[in-house]
C-alpha cells in the first residue's frame, strides 16, 4: 500500500496508482494504517484524489495530509476496538473546515490550530479539500505538557491569538514541508512543539514560581544555555534539571517574557557564533568548526540558520569584518 521512499522510516500512500473507483476504498485503509480506524465519505469517490506522508519523530508524528475533500468520522465501535487512544493536533494551510466533538460543532479557518482526542467521538469535515498537518501525540506526552489534556470537546489555538500565533506559523510550515522536522534535533523539536502547545491551550495556568521569582529564573537558564551551547542537542529537559525545577516551569517562565527555549536557544547560538566569527584569534578556525563549537549538528545546518537571521551565508559575513 504504502508507496517508496529513500528514508525507510518515512511513510507514504498515494491514490495515484489506483484505479477510479478504488481509490476512495484505498484513502480510508490508507488513514486506517497511518492514524488510526475511522471512517470516510466524499462527494467525489470516483475521482477522489490523495497522498499522506508520515513522518516520525522521537515521541510525535508529523504527518502531511493532501486531498480531495471528505468526511472523517471516528465511532464509538471503532474507539472500543482501539489498543491506542493517540491525541491529534490538526492544523489547515489552505481551506476553512469543521470539527465536531462532544457536542460542538467547531468552524476552523486555515491556519487555526484544534487537539482533538481520538478517545472521543469526532467528526472531521472539509468541504473544499485537505491540506493540513496532523501531529500524532502520544497521551503520555501530552500530559507532561498539559495539565489537562483529557476533554470531550476540541480545544482551540486561534492563528491570530497570543502563543497561537508561533502555533500555527510552525503547524503550517512542517505542514507544507513535513521533512523539515528532521532538519532539528528530535529532542528540541519535541520540546519546542511541547512548550507552544502549553502556552497556546493554557495561556493562564499558574506555575509553582512565582511572577516574581520568573526573571531571575529566566536569567539563570538562559546563563546556563550559554554556559552549555557546544552540547549539540541540548534540551530544556536537561536545563530544568540542573535547575532544580519543572520542564513545564521552564517553558511557561519563557513563554511569560514572550520568548521560547527553542528561540532563545538559536539566538545565543547565532549570537555566540558571529562574535566568535568576527574575531581574528578565531581566523585559522574553519566555518563549520565554530558552527559545531555553538552546537549546530553540521555545517549545512549553521549556514541555514545563519544565512535565515544576518541575510548572508557564515563565510560571506566573515569575509566582510576580518
């Protein structure tokens, strides 16, 4: 069923191959094996077009879903017989669609970001056609982020609203592009889809520091992140501990001064290695050695990264101040 790839743990179905008439028959085996059982119906189940790529991280799963338009029903039945009861973050690049669960009807627009709990009945209608991400979420990793991750109804991040914003940005561009998940340490990736789904669902959770005690504990991580920067992979798992306090502390003392761990984490990299680039002690020391140095994984990925913040590639900006 599943079409080929060059990297055998990302996943992938087409209807491209299939005859007319079939492929509806095939999207729901498709979704049934990539998600989870469900049902679907579409208006135009002859000439019904689809492609799903999953790709899996290290606690999540990112999938990208693109097709015609359809129904998706999730039953009662179908939940009994489930081994797995998976939470699924579903986000819209394109076309406004709809959710129902535990009594309410929903309307989404592109852009807008919903958790739905597959351990509750749910509808999934798209009138126009899918272009969406779907993030598989294990329910144990989801309660180390949320205090409350359980509900009957689909709990919303508004593209327009506060951390939904950085949300959403995220959902669509890993959903155009799913396979730029594995340009990030999975780790960091994890954490940082963690953090923005807590400060998005849970804008006014208290946490156990107080407001006031947060600035000095901002200080002091972002003091250790420098301190810790060569370590490639570097996690705000790691950092809460060796501050003696929660992941979810961590990140809501963040998220309180509008900043995540992941950003801040990026900037004192990129920061670190322009000063250490501007510098002629530094000189004789290779491009991608100072990259490693600020615990980028490789060279490529420092280019990129500091290519995106200073608009020129590492080489270039040090060619124009030594």
């Amino acid at each position: 069923m599943q079409a080929a790839s060059s990297d055998s743990s990302v996943r992938r179905w087409t209807t491209e191959t299939v005859a007319e008439g079939q492929r509806l028959d095939y999207w729901v085996g498709a979704i049934c094996e990539a998600f989870l059982e469900m049902g679907c119906s579409s208006r135009v189940a002859r000439l019904f077009d689809g492609e799903l790529t999953s790709v899996p991280l290290a606690d999540v799963v990112f999938n990208q879903v693109i097709s015609s338009t359809q129904d998706v029903y999730r039953t009662p039945a179908a939940i009994a017989r489930g081994a797995s009861h998976p939470y699924y973050l579903i986000a819209q690049w394109q076309h406004p669609w709809q959710v129902r669960q535990g009594g309410r009807l929903v309307q989404l627009r592109p852009g807008d970001a919903v958790l739905v709990d597959s351990a509750q009945r749910y509808e999934l209608h798209f009138p126009e056609a899918v272009g969406c991400l779907s993030v598989q979420i294990p329910r144990v990793w989801a309660g180390r982020w949320l205090s409350q991750p359980e509900g009957v109804q689909p709990r919303i991040a508004a593209r327009d609203q506060n951390w939904g914003r950085v949300l959403s940005a995220l959902c669509l561009q890993l959903g155009q592009h799913p396979l730029l998940a594995r340009s990030y340490p999975e780790a960091l990736l994890s954490d940082h889809l963690g953090a923005l789904l807590s400060a998005a669902l849970e804008p006014s959770l208290a946490t156990d520091i107080p407001a006031s005690g947060r600035p000095a504990l901002l200080a002091r991580a972002r003091d250790l992140m420098r301190q810790r920067l060569d370590e490639i992979g570097l996690t705000a798992e790691s950092v809460a501990i060796a501050l003696g306090v929660s992941i979810r502390t961590l990140h809501r003392c963040f998220a309180a001064a509008d900043v995540s761990f992941a950003g801040t984490l990026r900037r004192l990299r990129l920061d670190q290695a322009r000063a250490w680039l501007a510098q002629p002690r530094w000189a004789r020391v290779g491009v991608g050695e100072i990259g490693r140095r600020c615990g980028f994984a490789d060279a490529s990925h420092f280019t990129r990264e500091f290519q995106q913040a200073f608009g020129q590639t590492p080489a270039r900006w040090r060619r124009g101040v030594l």
